[in-house]
C-alpha cells in the first residue's frame, strides 16, 4: 500500500518528492521520518506494483528502493524505471554485499548503491545528491524547452519579417521597372519633337539670315543641343538601371582610342581658356579587350564634368597600370581638375540620381545629375569600380580602376 506525508497540499506541491520502496514497515518508518525532517515529500510502499501506481499518478523527484521485494525485484523495477524516466535517479538498497548485484544495478542506470544495514546520515546525503541532480535536469528540461519555444518563436517571426521583406522588395522592383519604363517611354518622346526643331533651325541657319536674326537661330540651336544631351543622357540612366546592354570584350588600341576620345575637348578646353593634358604611363600595354563603347561613355562623361565644372586652370586625363599576370593587367584611368570641388559629406552622395552638390550648382551649371550616377553604372559593369577625391574649391580627382585582359 502507498502512503503519503507530509504538509498541506499546496505545500507539498513545492516539496521535493521521494518515493521510497521496501517490504520492511520499519525501514520505511525510519527512512520517511528523516527526509520528512529535511523538509521533503515521501511517499512509501512496500510493493514495486504499487510502485508503478503511484508513480503514473505523481511527480517523482528521486527514487529509494530495496533490491529484494516481494513480487519484481529492485533490479528489474530499476530498469523499467530508467528505461520510461531516465531523468529520475534510484537508489539502490540492498542486505546482499554481492559485487553482482552491484553491478547488475549500476548497468540498469542505478544512481548509487547502498548495502544494509547502512548509515541514516550516508542515506540523507545520498538523497540529497539525488535530488540535488533531478533538480538540475529538469531545470535543463525547462530551459530546453523555454530555448526551443523562443527559437520556434523567433522563427516565426523572422518568417514574417522575411515575407514583408519580400513583398517589399517585389513592390521596389516593381517601382523602379515602372519607373525606368516610363523614362524610356517619355525619352523617347521628346526626342521626336526636338529632331523636328533642330532639323528646323538647320534650314534657317542655312537660309542666310544675318545679324540679329542669326545670332537668335544659333542660340536656339544650342538650347535644343543641350535639351537632346539632356535626353540622351535619361535614355542612358534608363537603360543602365534596367537589364542593361550586353558588355563586348572587343580589341582596342588604347592610343588610338584615347586620340580620337579626347580630340574634342582640346578643342573646348581651349575655348574655355583651360589647359588639357593626356598622360598615359609607359606600361599601359597597347592594347586591351574591353568594351569600347562603355568605356568611352564612362571616361566622356567623366571628362565633361571636369570641364563643366572647371571654370579656370586645368583638366588632365591619366592613364596607368600594373601588370597582373601574362594576359591580364589592372587599368586605372583618371580624370583630374582644378575645379570647384567636392564638400567630404558628399563624396559618396554625389553617385547618387539626380544628385547636385547643392541647388546652386544646377541653376549655374545646369544637367539633370544623372552623369556620376551613369559613369558608376558602367564601371560596375565593366567589373571595375569608380570613387572621387576632392577638396572643396582646390578641385576633384575621379578614379576608375578595372582588370582587363591584354590583346596579343
């Protein structure tokens, strides 16, 4: 028979619980006034049947039971224990100082082994080591499984957080395809009309009007060679920031190349009363696979803005490299002026669309922005990369630098 002692029930519910199992009255009568003086919960019974009664109905912290029982014995009850509540420890009780029994219990998970008749206070520390070891695991249990409801948790709701993300993402792309679509669309648009005006004014310039009427004409012209630049250079962002053209890796002379580049801005620096120089090192190999196309949009609008933005003193173009391997060598192109420069809080801004130095400089320089913003989008393609150094009105030096493999 099972019997229960202890405080009241809430009390008890907080108590270490001890089931302790023998079919000696007078061990089990001796064994409950101790731990009940320790302050635990102990239930007795005589029987391990009983025992599997009570342990289906109550939570055990620890386990004391005699090997020799009427009905299963302590070994076996040990290890159908162990085997359904391996967090439990048992105790093993015995008046038999036979090493096999020692073992047999110590292989079946017993948690110590005590010999009868055996000492209270060994007993009560061995218990207390016991209770001391379900305490820990089942704090671990808790732990466990605390970590793994915050983990699942946790999981959910970077799930949803992912999702959101997406969705998000989706909605920008959708944006900025919009966006670049109508660009495209409206680009095109107004480059019609303007071939329209431009083929007009070509026929009034070629009218022979004079004075007044001429100069008037030519400054018509100009405008709208600005307001196709302008549009030119939309339908190059548009183009840039959606698929993006199809890079070739085509054969150039870069002297050559170079040459004919910047034969044009000779000619503008000239006009402007500012000194234009071309360096290229001695070990820029002659030529290179790259695409030529990009490469001279990239350096054209490089260069322009250096003109633009240069008012008096000096623009330079420099060119080097350093050999890689034997068929791949780094390139580095600079374009260089003596310019307005460029405040430190926007040396990275100024790669940005539709970015200006500030309000001023659009209304005396004009341009949409978009220039750096393109001459980035180019370097990225062409595997390379692309930063500025300035000092504000000491002027700006623009770097690209790309690996590019030699043409033998």
């Amino acid at each position: 028979m099972a019997e229960i002692r202890g405080a009241t029930a809430q009390d008890t519910e907080k108590m270490a619980h001890v089931l302790v199992i023998d079919d000696e009255d007078e061990v089990l009568r001796m064994i409950r006034i101790f731990l009940e003086q320790l302050g635990y919960r102990v239930s007795t019974v005589d029987n391990a049947e009983a025992a599997y009664h009570l342990l289906k109905e109550h939570e055990i912290d620890a386990i004391v039971t005699d090997v020799m029982m009427p009905g299963e014995d302590g070994i076996t009850f040990l290890a159908k224990v162990h085997q359904q509540l391996p967090d439990v420890p048992i105790i093993i009780m015995t008046g038999f100082a036979q090493l096999q029994t020692a073992v047999d219990a110590i292989k079946n998970g017993a948690f110590d082994f005590i010999y009868k008749p055996f000492d209270m206070h060994y007993l009560l520390r061995v218990v207390g080591r016991a209770l001391e070891f379900s305490g820990l695991r089942r704090m671990e249990k808790r732990y466990r499984a605390e970590l793994e409801e915050t983990v699942a948790l946790r999981t959910d709701e970077l799930k949803n957080a992912l999702s959101q993300l997406d969705a998000a993402r989706g909605s920008l792309l959708k944006a900025a395809n919009d966006k670049s679509e109508f660009m495209t669309t409206i680009t095109h648009e107004m480059r019609t009309p303007m071939n329209g005006v431009i083929g007009s004014l070509d026929l009034l310039e070629e009218a022979g009007l004079t004075g007044a009427s001429r100069e008037y004409v030519l400054l018509a012209r100009q405008a709208a060679d600005n307001m196709v630049g302008l549009v030119n250079q939309l339908l190059s962002f548009s183009d840039h920031t959606g698929n993006g053209p199809a890079v070739c890796h085509e054969a150039i002379d870069l002297q050559n190349f170079l040459e004919t580049l910047v034969q044009d801005y000779h000619t503008r620096c000239a006009g402007k009363g500012i000194t234009f120089d071309v360096r290229i090192a001695p070990e820029v190999p002659p030529k290179v696979r790259c695409d030529g196309e990009q490469l001279a949009q990239l350096l054209d609008i490089l260069l322009g803005n250096a003109l633009k933005f240069t008012d008096h003193g000096w623009v330079c173009l420099e060119v080097s490299s350093e050999p890689i391997d034997d068929q791949c060598a780094n390139l580095r192109i600079s374009v260089k002026d003596s310019g307005i420069g460029i405040p430190v809080d926007m040396l990275e801004r100024i790669f940005e669309p539709f970015t200006q130095v500030d309000g001023s400089i659009t209304r005396r320089f004009g341009g949409a922005g978009l220039g750096l913003s393109i001459a980035r989008q180019i370097a990225l393609l062409l595997d390379g990369r692309i930063w500025v150094e300035s000092v504000l009105g000491e002027g700006s030096s623009f770097h690209f630098c790309t690996n590019v493999d030699l043409a033998l």
